[in-house]
C-alpha cells in the first residue's frame, strides 16, 4: 500500500485532476498555459519555492526537485546532458558524433534530424524512468544542450563541445538543435533545449571557476552573444549561465546579462539554470559576496531561476528564505522565477493526461533503433573533413593494395572515439577503425605504436618498424618510416599542429575524423571507399586551423582582434570552411534581388554544377564584405550555408535570402546600418584565401545598402 502510495505522488496520479477529493485550476486543460501557470505558483509556499529552485542539481542532495504531494505533483530532474545522445544518462543510448564534427557537416537539416532522434531517446528513457520511480541524475527531459560557446581560441581544451569559431554558423546549427530536440507538437515539447555556457565562456580550464572575462560591448555583442540570441528565437525552453565572470560580475549574477539583455531585448522567458556549483563560486571563488544570503540576493535578483548545485547539505538557495527575511530579496522576484520552471513542466506534459500527450507514449522501445542506428552512421560519414589528397588516393581504388598496416592508439580503442558527455552505448554493433579496415583488408597488421595508449608518452619506433616493413598502405595517426603510402586519421577535438605532414609528400592524405561516436568504424570505411557511391566527403572545417604559434593571441584576452577567420590577417594552415571533395563544382548565375530598405532581406539565387564524375555533396559557402573597411565590422561574415546532394554531371538551380541583421554592427553601443556597398561571395570556400580548394570557385556580386539607420535592439 505503501509503495503504490509512493509511485502514485512521483508519477502523477493527480492526472485524474482530483487530489485529496480537490480539484485544481492548474489541472483544468482547457485553461490557457498562463492562468494554470499562474495558479500553480500562487499555491506555493515560499519554502516550497525555495527547494524547488535550490534542487535543480546533481546527488542525492543536489536534486532533483521534490514533489509536492499536497498539490499532486512529482518529483523531477531538472540534471540531463544530451549533447550527442542521452548523455551520462542509465542504460544505453545512440552515441552520435560530437559536436565539433556535427558542425563541420555544414548540414542544418542533418543537426535538425539527429536533434530529434536525441530528444525522441531521451524523453522515451525519461517516461520510463518515472513509471519506475528513477529521478537520479540524467533521467530528465531537460537538457544541457546545445553548447554554442565561440571557439576564439584552438588551444582551448572544451572546443569539441561546440559548433565552432563563428556565431553565424553556430547559431543556425543551435536553432535546428533546438528545434529538433523539443519536437514539432503545437501543445506538448518532447524535451527542452538548454543553450550554454551564458556568456563570454571559453577561457582556461583552470581558471573557470574564477576567470574575468574582460570583453568590449563590440566583441560581447558581435561574437559572443549572437548564437544565444538566435537559440532564444527558436524557442529554447532554458540557458545555463557560465561559471566565469564577465566584466567583473559573474555571469549567473549578471542583470546586464541575465535581465536587460536576455528578458528584456531579447523577449526571453524561460528559465535560466547556474553551471554546475557556480552559484556557489559567487562567494567561493569570485569573492562578489561573502554569504549564502547575498550570493542568493545576487544571482536570483539578476535573472538565475535555478541552482545547479552539487550533492552538498546547504546550497546557497536554500538561503532563499532568509533573503527574503532580510529584505534582500522579495516574494514576489521568487514568484516570478519559480513561473517558468513549472511552466516548462507544464509543457512537457506533467500536469496533462497522457493520452494527450504523444511524447507520453514514448518508452526505451526507441533507444537504439535501426533508424538511429542509421542515422548515426550517416551523421558520422558527413562529418569528415578531407585536408589533403594527394594524387587523388582517396577514394581507395579496389585492390590496389594488398599489404596494409594500422598505427596508431586510436585505432582499436572504442572509448577514445566517442568524447566526453556521451551516451551509453551498446558496443555490439561499434566497429573500431581496424575492426571496420580487416573487413576491407583482413590479413592488416597493427601496432598501438604507444607503450601507454594515450597520452602516446613513450613511441615503440622497433614495434611500428616491424609492422610497417613490406606493406603498400599504413593508415596512421602521426608519423612512420616507412616507404608506403600514408593515410592520417585524426580523432580529433579540435585544431591540431599538422603542418609538418601536411608539408610532407610521403603523406597522402589527411582526413580530420573528430570524435564520431559509434559509427566510427562503418562510417570511415564509406568515406575511404565511397564504396556506396555517396560517400564523397563534404565536411568543412568549423574551426581555423592556425599554422603557427605567432598567430595565437594571449590565451586570457578576450579581444577578438587576430581571432578567428573574421579577423585574423595572416594566412593559416587550414581555413574556416576548407574541406576537400572526391569531385568537383563549378558556380555561377548568381542574382541578387533589389533592396529598398536597410532592414529588408536579400534574395539570391546561384547555379552550382557537379563537374566531376561522382555524385556528391557540396557545401554552399556566403559571405559578405563591407565596402567600407573602416567600419567596426570583421574583414568578412558567413552569412549563409547549406550542404547539398548533387549527382555527377548535373546542375542545380538555389535560391534563398540572407536576413539584413547579418549587416548589422555595432558601434559606440547601438547596432547600425551603413549606408553604402557590399559584396557578397559565394561558392565552396571563403573568398580570397591563399590555400584555394581546387575542385570549386567563388562567385560574387556588389549591392547597395539604400540608406543608414540605427537600432536600439536586433
């Protein structure tokens, strides 16, 4: 009796509308989502309210959130990771690519589809975790994702997290991240996104928790906070504010940031969730305050509605109380935070009967399905990125080798493709890069080449020799001896010093892998094959790759001057957007339609033709050039993209529109509009880079902006 008494308060018996023989407005579905909202808070206590948003966090005291069974409701935890899949979460999940990697796919509509095949697994898992009364870490509805940091800086250590260097790029991915997760119902969300780290993050590791991030209006308002912006207009339920401070004040108790920005200028109303433990560093670290009190004050008066707390006793919300004793803080703030954390309750479904609900039905049945399955391998082929091809060696042509060799640490071990956050995953159908090779080549040899695995501390230069000697073509991490062909294979997070083997005629071919997760294997032998005929790669790298150390600014300044492809002047090793094909394209025809307004579209339609012999994708790269160097603006902008199918000897006609905010600036802490002209270039690489790729051209056109204008927001 016990026990059903139990399951019925953490699953929602109330569904029947009836609790203790009383009926609630907030239970009334035929009520607007605002009145049910509003009677709900309007029932709580004020210490009710304090656990609620003090329990956002991790451990058995961090979370999750308590029920309430006075008012029927459930417990629910708030801590999920879905980053690549159902992450960290209990009992398996598809292990789609890293974040890095999805980005370099260029592809909105594949980050759209795994977005939602992640949410559809990780509300199935969730629905069966409350029927079985598990509110354990990572068993939420309610995601940490998408990350959508800026990479200002390759030595970075988190790169592999994001979507890349540029807020254009990473902003639309974020937006189809968003949509795909919480799902295309009018009235219930799969899962809620949660866009992160909330502001100015990217610094030393080791220095997170402290760090000061000094940033110009211009840089905060032109780099770092655009992705936020466009992750708010797709509908992200949540952001999460970042561990450091920004311009003196931390960032999760931060009004400019949280308040004035956010809810303000940007119409933001959901709920914003601390990193983990940062409420704390409010005094601990930043020494901002020296109290729980204060620290509460602080962070819950600037705009943070939820503590992500660690397992510890007292968080600083349960302070929450005592704040308001202390006229510190008001009722009526706290009542208004805890609204949009029930809200998004509300919207996944917890106060609905479940009949009406479609995401309800979900259950761990969809976890791992063949269609995820699938997906995952298409994802990972697509997030390759060829560097280098030397002599055309790539595709590999049907027995032209025979004697094959594998080197390298990453070649046969299954936890160092998949990153970090990620999912469980059934390694029954995970083939390593040599698992996937001996079915291409079964006699390959390998050797690790490391003593230690990774980090590779100490070489066997004697164990590489001997597997080498007498083989056609070593497929390698790093270098060898041997007189063979050479194909590299980088697992890799992000940017990495390969200007020796790219310099170097005895290696053939360079092929960037990220961290593909459980496609690995199967996904590497399509792309050095194309054995399906589909497999061309068309990734494009995200990130610059610098070729030498004098291009890297000081790691702690946070001036975007010399950064990345909008600002760097020096040529680097790989370009933002570079990426080799096993064909080729031509454009041409590009039109641009007539602007009479500053603040109007611009309408564009180009011809690409397939002029090789595959069928392939081919990544359409825009960008814009102000005619008017002089202005506040980068040195060029990506500003439309997408990746497209094209067969072998065809041509496509594409049409779309570049928004006008894309040339917006800001200057003297307004956006403006300069009057004057424009270029817009297009094709398969940035316009003017040194390092061309061959098997495309840049097309481009001027266009006059009418008039100048200025904006108070965007």
């Amino acid at each position: 009796m016990v026990l059903q008494y139990m399951f019925c308060v953490l699953f929602l018996c109330s569904l029947d509308r009836v609790v203790n023989g009383q009926t609630y407005p907030f239970q009334d579905t035929s009520l607007s989502w605002e009145k049910r909202v509003d009677d709900l808070v309007s029932r709580l206590t004020l210490e009710e309210m304090q656990v609620q948003m003090a329990r956002g966090g991790v451990g058995e005291r961090g979370g999750p959130a308590p029920a309430i069974p006075r008012l029927g409701i459930g417990a629910y935890q708030w801590d999920s990771e879905c980053i690549s899949g159902a992450a960290r979460a209990p009992e398996n999940a598809t292990a789609f690519p890293e974040p890095i990697g999805m980005s370099a796919s260029f592809s909105p509509s594949l980050m759209f589809r795994v977005a939602a095949a992640i949410g559809t697994e990780v509300r199935g898992k969730h629905n069966d975790f409350v029927k079985r009364g598990v509110f354990g870490s990572h068993t939420g509805a309610s995601c940490f994702s998408p990350v959508i940091n800026i990479v200002r800086d390759p030595r970075w250590g988190r790169i592999w997290e994001t979507y890349g260097e540029d807020p254009f790029l990473s902003g639309v991915l974020s937006q189809k991240y968003v949509k795909g997760l919480q799902g295309n119902d009018t009235r219930f969300v799969q899962a809620t996104a949660g866009c992160k780290h909330f502001d100015v993050h990217g610094g030393p590791e080791r220095l997170r928790s402290h760090f000061d991030a000094i940033v110009t209006d211009h840089d905060w308002r032109m780099t770092f906070l655009p992705a936020f912006r466009k992750c708010v207009q797709a509908g992200t339920f949540s952001l999460m504010c970042s561990y450091n401070k920004v311009n003196g004040i931390p960032a999760c108790a931060h009004k400019q940031l949280l308040t004035d920005i956010l809810r303000t200028e940007w119409n933001f109303t959901g709920y914003v969730i601390s990193d983990q433990q940062a409420i704390e560093n409010i005094i601990h670290s930043h020494h901002y305050v020296d109290n729980d009190v204060d620290a509460a004050a602080a962070a819950i008066n600037a705009g943070c509605n939820l503590d992500l707390g660690n397992d510890i006793v007292q968080n600083v919300y349960m302070s929450i109380v005592e704040a308001v004793r202390q006229g510190k803080l008001t009722e009526e703030v706290v009542r208004e935070r805890v609204r949009p954390l029930f809200y998004t309750r509300m919207r996944l479904g917890e106060f609905d009967p479940p009949d009406n609900n479609p995401y309800a039905q979900l259950n761990n049945s969809v976890v791992e399905s063949p269609a995820h399955i699938s997906l995952a391998v298409e994802a990972a082929t697509k997030t390759f990125v060829l560097l280098k091809n030397q002599n055309n060696i790539l595709p590999l042509k049907q027995g032209a080798y025979k004697n094959i060799a594998v080197i390298g640490p990453y070649a046969d071990n299954n936890d160092l493709l998949f990153g970090d956050y990620r999912a469980q995953q059934d390694r029954s159908f995970t083939k390593t890069p040599l698992q996937a090779l001996q079915e291409l080549y079964p006699s390959v040899k390998h050797a690790q080449g490391c003593n230690d695995s990774t980090p590779c501390l100490s070489y066997s230069s004697s164990v590489t020799q001997g597997v080498v000697v007498g083989v056609d073509l070593v497929f390698v991490l790093l270098g060898t001896d041997s007189q063979a062909k050479i194909v590299l294979l980088l697992f890799n997070a992000g940017p990495l010093n390969v200007s020796f083997v790219d310099e170097s005629d005895r290696v053939d071919a360079i092929l960037a892998c990220f961290l593909p997760g459980q496609a690995t294997g199967e996904a590497l032998v399509k792309v050095l094959t194309n054995s399906d005929g589909k497999s061309s790669p068309a990734g494009r790298l995200s990130v610059t790759w610098p070729k030498y150390e004098s291009q890297l600014q000081p790691f702690i300044n946070y001036s975007m001057e010399g950064r990345t492809y909008r600002y760097l002047k020096t040529e680097p090793l790989y370009p933002f957007g570079y990426g080799l094909s096993y064909s080729s394209f031509q454009y041409d025809g590009m039109e641009l339609g007539d602007l009479s307004s500053p603040t109007q579209n611009l309408n564009v339609s180009l011809s690409v033709t397939n002029t090789g012999k595959l069928d392939a994708d081919e990544v359409i790269q825009c960008y814009l050039e102000w005619g008017n160097q002089s202005l506040p603006v980068p040195q060029r902008q990506l500003v439309y993209f997408n990746r497209v199918h094209i067969p072998a000897g065809q041509k496509i006609q594409h049409s779309f529109h570049i928004l006008w905010d894309n040339w917006a600036f800001r200057d003297n802490g307004q956006w403006s509009i300069q009057e004057g002209s424009m270029t817009l270039f297009c094709g398969g690489q940035q316009p003017g880079q040194k390092r061309k790729i061959p098997s495309s051209n840049v097309v481009s056109l001027p266009f006059i902006i009418p008039s100048s204008t200025r904006l108070a927001v965007l």
